[in-house]
C-alpha cells in the first residue's frame, strides 16, 4: 500500500486499518435503498474507530 511504501522511504513506523463492517449498506438491495440511519451508523463506526485506536497506542 501506499502508506508502507512511503514509510519505508521515510525509515518511520507506521500501521494500516482495513475496516469491516457488518451493517447493511452494500448487502441491500439497490431498490429498497439505504436508511439514513444505516449510512449514518456506517460512517460513525468508519471514523470513529480509528480515533479510538491511535488513542490507545498514544498512550501506550
């Protein structure tokens, strides 16, 4: 990925998040549409999780 291959030319640590989720945005069917509430869910747990995680190891 873009972010080891420019870690490795700037010799800095660094770490990558592949985000997961089982909410159900891509899996209904395009003419039901997707609730307000499913895409807001979504985006909430796509930003805030990372936020929880450099928390975490900054105060490692």
């Amino acid at each position: 990925s873009a972010v080891f291959t420019a870690r490795k030319k700037i010799v800095r640590k660094a770490a990558g998040l592949i985000t997961i989720s089982d909410l159900p945005l891509r899996t209904k069917s395009l003419f039901d549409g997707v609730r307000e509430e499913d895409a807001m869910n979504y985006n909430n747990s796509v930003s805030i999780i990372p936020e929880i995680l450099l928390e975490t190891v900054l105060k490692l």
